[in-house]
C-alpha cells in the first residue's frame, strides 16, 4: 500500500476538508476504493502495544498493517467550493500543533517496534493552509530560538534524536506535553502544495514516512 497514490487521488477533487475528522474519513475512503481487499479501522486501539494509544487510520491487508496518523491545522478561513460555502475555524497554538505531529512520529515507531503487531509502513500527515507550518522561524539559529525550535516543521528540518523545548517555554504551552520526545530514525520535512480553489489560503502537506520492522 502507497499513501501518497491515495493522496494524489483525494486532492484531485479539489475537495476543502471542513474537519480533521472530515479529511480522515475521505482518505480511509480512497484507500478503500483504492485496496477492497484491505480492512480499515478508525481511531485503532493497538491493545497489545498501548492501550492508550489511537491509531487515525489502520489497515490491514492479510497479516500485515499499514499506520497512519494525521493532522489538520486551519487558520480562520473560508472557500467557494461549487455551491458551498466551507468555513474553517482558527486552530492557532502552533507550537503545540508542531509538538503533536512529532509525537505523531513517536507513536508510529513504537507502534512499529511492538512484536505483536506487523506493521510493514507507517505515515504521518499534515495538511494545513497556516503558513506558520512551513514557514522557517527568523529565530531558528539565533542566540534566542523559538521555544519550539527542536519542533519545527519548515521545508528541509531534520527531526532526529531527542525534541526537547528550549528553556522560557511557558506552562500554557507545555501543558501535558512536558516530556522530550526521543525518535529513532530521522525525518527530514518536505512540503508540497495543494491548492483546491482558486481563492481562499494555500494549502500545503507534509508525509512523513516512518519504518516498519517487517515481520516478525
């Protein structure tokens, strides 16, 4: 299974997700159409790996797993899209958004690494029109870095080793979200464009692919 064929195929319609429920549930969708032979589930509970843990998008074909996470971060906007007007609210807190998609990867690799499951690929997504995602910090490099620099998303960051917040990063910010994220691999971020009307705030999407531990 290839997600990025299931993606090429879903933002050919030119669609604009109202939710990130929406989005999940037109992508599970297209890999339906895409491989009838797989079984999907939503928010997947791998109860042998973390009973705390909810997987997006699952699907299995015979023994092995697919895993995909996603997310959808809107800034206050709308669309015309044929006869329908989409309204998307302002998510803001990017810091936390960046955070959470890199959590995202964490998760997937221990998803990957638990023997009970075979997980042969894994993704993570993020679709956004907030330009803050992609966008470099003017910060980054500096003497005093963002408070989220270890997070950041730009074109070209690397994620590797431990995340951690820089020191001045505010307990609002923070907030369940206090532990470094420790990764594995290394990802390095790229972003394409999506544009799905001819007005209203560019979209782009990032795919993070994080590897399987093939069977066990």
């Amino acid at each position: 299974m290839e997600i990025q064929s299931a993606l090429d195929r879903l933002l050919a319609e030119k669609r604009v997700f109202v939710s990130e429920a929406d989005f999940q549930f037109a992508l599970a969708w297209k890999i339906q159409e895409l491989h009838p032979e797989a079984t999907l589930r939503l928010e997947c509970i791998p109860w042998e790996c973390d009973p705390g843990m909810q997987v997006d998008i699952v699907a299995f074909i015979g023994r092995r797993m697919f895993a995909i996470e996603l997310k959808y971060k809107t800034r206050a906007s709308s669309y015309r899209v044929g006869h329908e007007e989409v309204r998307l609210k302002g998510h803001g807190a990017q810091a936390t958004g960046r955070y959470d998609f890199v959590l995202d990867l964490r998760r997937l690799e221990r998803l990957a690494d638990c023997r009970a499951y075979q997980v042969e690929r894994a993704w993570a997504v993020l679709l956004t029109n907030d330009s803050g995602y992609w966008r470099r910090s003017s910060r980054s490099g500096t003497d005093s870095p963002p408070v989220d620099d270890e997070f950041r998303l730009h074109e070209g960051a690397e994620l590797v080793g431990v995340r951690r917040w820089k020191p001045g990063a505010g307990p609002g910010t923070t907030a369940g979200r206090q532990q470094p994220l420790e990764l594995r691999g290394s990802y390095c971020i790229a972003w394409r464009d999506y544009q799905p009307t001819a007005e209203g705030k560019p979209f782009r999407y990032a795919v993070v692919e994080v590897g399987g531990a093939g069977p066990h």
